[in-house]
C-alpha cells in the first residue's frame, strides 16, 4: 500500500497513487505522473516480448502482433495526450493573474476590513464566501480565519438542530463531526486573536463538550483527532471521519 497524503482541497486522505482525490476530484501530479510511467511501462514490456521471438519466426510473429501492437502505441499516444491536456489545463487553472489580484485586493478588502471593525459579521461571512466562490484572493486577507471560524460555527448550530430533527446518513454524520473537529482546532489557532476567541468562547465551549459526549469517543481515539485538529489548524482528514463514524453507527443500540 502507497502512502496517504492529505488532499490540499478538502482534507481527504487518499493513497498517494492516485492521480486525483477521490473525494473532491483534485489532481494530485505525483500519482498521475506515475500512473503514465507505468502505462508505458506495460508498452515497453509488449514490445520487449516481441523482441524475445525466435528469428525465424520473427515475420510470423510481426503479422500475428502488429495490429495489437499499433493498438497499444495508439492507446499509450491517446493517454499521454489526454494526461499532458489534463495537466496543462489544471495547471492553467491554477495560474492566478497577479495583477487582477492585486486589482481586487486593493479594492475589495478595505470593504472586508469596514465590514468586520462595525462588526457586520453575517454580511462579511456572506462577501467572503461570494468571493470564494468567484476564486477571489480572499485568503489574503488578514482576518481569513475569523471568518472561517463564523461559518464553522454558524454550521455547527445549525447542525445541532438538524441532528435533532432526523436520523442521517452515514455521509451527513462525518460531515458533521468533521465541522466539530474543525471548529475546535480553530479555538487553539494562534491566527485567531484574543477578541476573536472571546467572541465565540461560546461556541468553543459548547463544541469541545459535544465532541467528548455525544460521539462515544474512547481517550486514545479522543485526543488522536484532538491531536490531528489543533496540529493542522482545525483540518482533519475527513476520511477519517467517515471511518469513525461507521463504527460509530455499528455500536449504536
């Protein structure tokens, strides 16, 4: 088994042969990059059988392989092709157009920065988000994280009554829990200042009292995760989570 990384998107962790995350679709170059390797491995190692023919059977052999051979040259063409266009144009789609950011930065975050000083937070989250939307800079800008954490916790409320209300399904649990995990990580972030974490002390307080009541976490398990959300600033695998959780379902009564 190849080793895990951890996808830069969305937190998933997938074998780092994979030409892409499974979860959310992005490339990963190294796996994609082996994965042609060895598609023309197996070309290389067609052609080497071909070798090993016997010379006077060589013709014979050239009319009962060429078309599979001229098969596979084609195959293997096609798919470096098609890998060479997917990694242009992710990688096209990547390139960021610095003067556009710059443009927008100077423009838009003082707007950001007038939002937040009048505390005008449900419309700041919503002009981030918009913004994120719209593959805007808005990583940039000084107070990110508040607003990451004001949507964490907006969604964690919001869970909490939507647990209430029905039963979920395996997918809408791990959510869940990692939005817990997410939002406690945050509340050890030294990005976040001290008005910032007194703002959703709250909030803070009432997520680490759900994490280790309502999830049925052991000690070890428990401070695993604890471990992974405040080391990676509140990013915890999210396949991780699933995992749990499907235990989780199996112990339930």
């Amino acid at each position: 088994m190849g080793k895990k990384i951890i996808c830069s998107s969305c937190g998933a962790e997938f074998d780092n042969d994979m030409a892409k995350c499974p979860y959310c679709g992005t490339m990963n170059y190294e796996g994609a990059e082996k994965e042609y390797l060895e598609k023309l491995e197996d070309v290389r190692e067609n052609l080497d059988d071909l070798n090993e023919v016997p010379l006077e059977e060589t013709k014979k052999e050239f009319k009962k392989q060429g078309r599979f051979i001229r098969k596979v040259l084609v195959v293997a063409i096609l798919i470096g092709l098609m890998l060479f266009a997917w990694i242009t144009m992710s990688e096209k789609a990547y390139e960021r157009d610095d003067k556009a950011d710059f443009l927008w930065k100077s423009e838009n975050f003082p707007v950001m920065d007038e939002l937040y000083e009048a505390g005008k937070y449900e419309e700041l989250a919503d002009f981030y988000r918009q913004a994120q939307e719209e593959d805007k800079p808005v990583y940039l800008w000084d107070h990110c994280l508040f607003v990451e954490t004001y949507h964490s916790m907006e969604e964690f409320y919001s869970d909490l009554e939507l647990i209430k209300s029905e039963s979920l399904s395996n997918g809408m649990y791990a959510a869940i829990l990692w939005n817990q995990w997410r939002l406690l990580g945050f509340s050890k972030s030294t990005e976040l200042t001290g008005e910032e974490k007194e703002y959703f002390k709250e909030a803070f307080t009432q997520v680490e009292m759900h994490l280790q009541q309502d999830w049925g976490f052991d000690e070890e398990t428990y401070q695993e995760f604890y471990k992974k959300a405040v080391d990676s600033n509140g990013y915890v695998s999210f396949d991780s989570c699933e995992k749990y959780i499907k235990k989780w379902k199996k112990g339930e009564k």
